[in-house]
C-alpha cells in the first residue's frame, strides 16, 4: 500500500499521542510493514522521535502554510504506509476558524483518523466525548478509538463498555505508565538527540502498545490517499537560494525542516553542514544558514567559540547569511541568558536579545521580503520566549498574522546578513 495512511489524534494536547505514535511506529516496523512518518504543523522536534522510531525520515504536513497539492506531493514522495500524528487538538488550528488543523489535514489527503483519548479521570462520559468528535465532521472518518491512560482492566472494560453503543471500533486500551512519559522543556520536547535513552524508550512503548492495541485492525484502518488532483509542479519542490549552502547543525541549531534541505539537493545545491558548538569554521559556501535551536541554552559555549564567530564575521564579508530565530539572535551582539547573564554573539546585526523576561511568540505568519535570499512571499511560523532588547536598522520581513492583521516589521537586514525570529515553511502560494 505506497500511497496510503493514517492519522492519529486525539481530542486535546497532553492525551499522549506522541507516545503512542512513537509505540506504533516501531511495532508496525517490527512486523514488516514499512511505515513512514509525518508531523502535522509546524514542528521540529517531534519529527526527529517519530524517525528514530521507524528508520526512516519524517515528514512535516502543515495545512496552513502548504497547498493541498504541495502536500500531497509530499506525502506521496516514498512508498510505504504513512502514519501521521497530529498537533494539539484535532479541531485545532490557526483563528478565526481552526484552519490548518489536523482535521484539515486529514480532509486534504483522505486519510481516516484514529482518536486517542486520555481516559485516566472519566468513565462513561468517554462516549459523548468520542461521538462528538466523530460525528462533528461528516468529511472525516474517525476509524477507531485508542483508550490511553487506563487505572486497570475493569477501567478499561468499562470504558469499552460505555463506548459500544457509539459503534466506534475500541482499538484497545493502554494502562498509564510512568516510565512512558517524555520530558519536556521551554519550546517542546527535550530534543532526540539529547535522549541517549531514546531507543530504549521507544522499544518501551512499541512493546506496551502490541501488547494492549490490536495492530491487525490498526494496520486495516490505513486507508489511500484521496487526493487525485496534478502534482507535477509541485514535486519541483522549492528552488534552492543558492548553489553552495552552509548550515549550522547540532544541538543548538537543531531546528531544519527537511522538506527544504531535501528540495534544494534534489534541484542540484550543495549542502555542507557545521557545528558551531563543535568551533567548527563555517565551510565554503555561497549562503551560510544558522537555523532555530536552543542558544540559549549553550550560550556561553557559543561565545567561547572563536574559530566559528571569526570566520561567520570574515565570511559576511562576500557571502550572504541568514539566521532564522535561535540562529537570528547569535547573528546579534549579544544574548542575555535566563540568568540575566549577558553573552557576546558574532555582531553582524545591531540586535540584543533576552531570555531574563521571557515571553511566549506565537503563530502563524504571512511573510514579504523584498530582499535577502529568501527575498519574496512565504508563509511560516513564530514560536519563542526570547524578548527584543535592542534591534536597530531596516527590518527584513512585512509581517500580518494568521487574519492577515498587520505585524510589526520582523527581523533585520544589513548588507549580506539578514534573519527574523520566524520559520519559514513554504512559499505563499501566487
């Protein structure tokens, strides 16, 4: 089955669903079936749990920021059973009305929905519940229930009780488990790669979910995709923004989106990456990209990094660099860490930036820059709790908000560097 899926959902964030994601992926892997991931909406850090968990890359599916076709495309760009998580809620989504949900997602594609619902602290009231969610959108199939979080198996059978006259199909009931649960930080997940427990974790949870779900009707749940509709224009991807591209990766520019990266090799870029916490020298390159992370978490490493700062300044000098969030304020002159400590960064933008006061950025962004190597319009993403000390000079993007309201200019450019807190997705579409 290559064009076919699956999403799992759930009613709220919090129910467990990337756990159970997680679980599901390596026991289907395990069985044979050659099951691929994907992430709806915009987010970094989950997609690198859900590749460790089935070997194989992770894709991101965003509703908001993608065309239908664009993202068909991609869901359809390997073989194998995809099996997508989906992101807070399942109605969930961008205001005024919830677009770029889980639900749209699964409108787009065709794909029936599988519902985890945390059950730890009710009884029959699970049925309203599941019904609800089912019956709410007559375009979606909810397939099945997953019962997560369960006291025993008298709690589990009579939730499967209380739910049988609802005629949705009870997938099984897992017991809640306090080795089963993922530690969190400031922006999410504590990243993959700082887990050296994680394959450990994951074989936890694969074992916990074949002994309590019934793989066999999960897998019959995977459905092909519905849409049909011309992708050719699509596959092109996006065109790269320059031939020879350095990137920034490790811990503390973590923060990728792989469709990117696979979009600019596939057109013919050359891709070299370096760890700045490593002092590595930014290589040869036509752009240099320092992504999203966590800087501030390593900030004192980072300005201790004089071969990595010295060659980033020398290479601004004939090379264009662009920094995206965590990669934008170590661009700056300097950032003030959670202890109110402040840190020198490489100084090519008029930029101070704070984690002392830290306030939430979110959302959705339309983006218009007029120059730079992203010049043009796109669609993307604001998620941090950094604070704007200083930032002086000609912004780089126009910036409205999910209801098209007018933003603040974000970012900075001078001469070949430029960056912004947001994440850029896609392309807006013409």
């Amino acid at each position: 089955m290559p064009d076919g899926g699956l999403i799992v959902a759930a009613p709220a964030s919090g129910s467990g669903k990337t756990t159970v994601t997680l679980g599901l992926l390596r026991a289907l892997a395990d069985r044979g079936l050659p099951v691929r991931a994907a992430k709806s909406g915009p987010d970094y850090i989950d997609p690198r749990f859900h590749a460790a968990a089935c070997g194989r890359p992770c894709l991101n599916l965003d509703a908001w920021a993608m065309t239908p076709a664009r993202i068909a495309a991609l869901a359809r760009s390997a073989p194998g059973p995809l099996l997508i998580e989906g992101a807070m809620g399942l109605f969930d989504g961008a205001p005024p009305d919830g677009r770029g949900s889980t639900a749209d997602l699964a409108r787009i594609l065709g794909l029936p929905v599988i519902l985890v619902i945390d059950a730890a602290r009710m009884v029959q009231s699970v049925a309203p519940l599941a019904t609800g969610f089912a019956r709410h959108d007559p375009a979606l199939h909810v397939a099945g229930i997953i019962l997560n979080r369960t006291g025993s198996p008298r709690h589990a059978a009579m939730l499967t009780r209380a739910l049988a006259p609802t005629g949705l199909p009870v997938l099984g009931a897992l017991p809640r488990r306090s080795d089963l649960v993922l530690p969190s930080r400031h922006l999410g997940l504590v990243q993959a790669e700082e887990r050296p427990d994680l394959d450990a974790f994951i074989t936890r949870a694969a074992a916990h979910v074949a002994a309590h779900l019934d793989l066999d009707a999960i897998a019959r749940t995977i459905a092909p995709t519905q849409y049909r509709r011309d992708t050719d224009a699509i596959l092109k991807g996006l065109p790269p923004p320059a031939r020879r591209i350095a990137i920034a990766r490790d811990a503390a520019f973590a923060f990728a989106y792989p469709h990117h990266l696979a979009d600019w090799k596939a057109a013919g870029a050359q891709l070299a990456f370096f760890s700045p916490l490593a002092d590595d020298p930014v290589p040869p390159a036509d752009l240099v990209i320092l992504p999203g992370g966590y800087p501030e978490l390593h900030a004192p490493r980072l300005a201790a990094a004089g071969t990595f700062l010295t060659s980033l300044r020398n290479a601004s000098q004939s090379t264009d660099i662009y920094g995206e969030c965590g990669g934008y304020m170590v661009l700056g002159e300097s950032l003030v860490d959670a202890d109110g400590t402040a840190h020198a960064m490489a100084g090519l933008l008029p930029l101070v930036t704070s984690f002392a006061a830290r306030r939430l950025h979110l959302g959705y962004r339309n983006l218009q820059a007029d120059a730079g190597p992203f010049a043009g319009r796109w669609r993307g993403h604001e998620f941090h709790y950094a604070t704007t000390l200083r930032a002086e000079g000609s912004p780089l993007f126009a910036a409205t908000d999910a209801e098209d309201t007018p933003l603040p200019p974000m970012g900075l450019i001078r001469g070949r560097v430029s960056g912004s807190f947001a994440h850029l997705i896609d392309r807006a579409p013409a």
